[in-house]
C-alpha cells in the first residue's frame, strides 16, 4: 500500500507529547507496528451522493433513503448543500482480527498499532474526499469537511440508515452492533455537504496536496 503513516500523529493519538523522547526499545516498537499496519490493512471506500431537503429547521432529509439526520449542528452543516455525499470507509476486517491478537498477548503493541490504524483511516477518508473532488468538479460543486455521526448532536442512532443508505456490509464490509459498533471497528462514516456556492461551503474543505497518483489508486473505491 502507498498511503504513508505519519510517526509524529501516530505518537499524538497514542497519547504521547510533542516533547516526549522515546526510548530505542519504543521507537523501534512503533516503526514495527506503523510497518505491519502497511502491511494488514485492506483499506477500502465508497459513497453515494444523494438529493437532500432542508425545509424543516434543524432536520435534514436524504432523499431517496429513511435517513433523516436530526439536530442543529449537522442542520447547520448542510443547509445550503444542494447534495449530499455519504461516505464510508474501513481498514477492513484483517486489522480487527491482528488487533484482538494482539490485546491478548502484548498489550503495548495493540496500544500503538490502534494508533496506526488512526492515522491510517483518517488518511482513506481524506483520499476518498480528493477523489470526490475531483468528480464533483466536473458538475460545478465544491465540498464542506466531512462530519460524521457522534459529532456535536447528530446522534449515532443514524448509523442503520446511513449505512444501509451505501449499502456498507456489501459494498466495504462494515456491519453494526446494537450499540452502533460498526466493525470493524477502525471504519469511518462522514457526511460531506457538495454546494454550487462555494462561499457557503463551510467549514471550508482544505484539499490535501500531498497524494500522489500512486497513492490514489492504491486504495479502491467500490
């Protein structure tokens, strides 16, 4: 895989400060654990864009599907999108299996291979979102950043519907708990609101620069 792991954000999600000087034993530990995430990660996407309404104040309908997001953050989000992208992604279920190996027998590890894994997804959803740019460019939209459910009050009750709306278990393979677990658990679901007016996409949707070819065509979309 061509997606590289940032060190420094893997040490920031493990919780470590920017000042924190690790030791040859630990440093060795992450670089084995940002190699075998590289190296078990079967990162994959998919979204599906969607006419919305926004009629009704603080409630956003996605048309053509039962989801129907409620409260004032995600209102505020999209209501002057003219659609909607639902994206969903996941590092698939080869990392949930070495992660439960792992927390069995060397927890330190599964600790900072977790932190990999972080890094790693945050980075299919912003490829996922350059490539979706670069498709909606050719309608005459431009995107907002990604918000996902759990985020402000946009409940995780959504997750049925929005996942069922990609169809994410036939597509990406993520399935939900009763609890609105997706496993596996290192997946990503986020709203992306698409405007004709890019003064009103806000927040603004800062385009990553640093993907190469390579690295876009080395995470499939389905």
């Amino acid at each position: 895989m061509n997606l590289p792991i940032n060190k420094a954000e893997v040490l920031r999600y493990a919780g470590y400060r920017r000042k924190f000087t690790l030791s040859p034993e630990l440093d060795g530990m992450v670089d084995a654990e940002m190699a075998a995430v590289q190296t078990i990660a079967k990162p994959r996407y998919t979204w599906h864009i969607f006419d919305l309404d926004a009629q009704t104040e603080n409630v956003i309908k996605v048309i053509g599907t039962d989801l129907v997001l409620p409260g004032h953050d995600i209102y505020q989000h999209l209501k002057h999108a003219q659609k909607v992208a639902l994206l969903a992604a996941t590092l698939g279920i080869e990392v949930e299996r070495h992660t439960r190996q792992l927390e069995i027998t060397a927890m330190t590890r599964a600790y900072l291979f977790d932190a990999c894994c972080v890094d790693l997804i945050e980075k299919v959803c912003d490829l996922a979102q350059v490539v979706l740019a670069e498709e909606i460019a050719d309608q005459g939209l431009v995107q907002n950043r990604r918000y996902s459910p759990g985020y402000g009050d946009l409940p995780l009750a959504v997750q049925p519907q929005f996942l069922q709306a990609v169809d994410a278990n036939k597509t990406v393979g993520i399935q939900l708990t009763d609890s609105y677990l997706m496993i596996p658990r290192k997946s990503v679901t986020a709203l992306v609101g698409l405007f004709e007016d890019a003064q009103q996409a806000k927040p603004k949707y800062r385009q990553p620069t640093d993907f190469t070819p390579a690295m876009l065509q080395s995470v499939p979309r389905k």
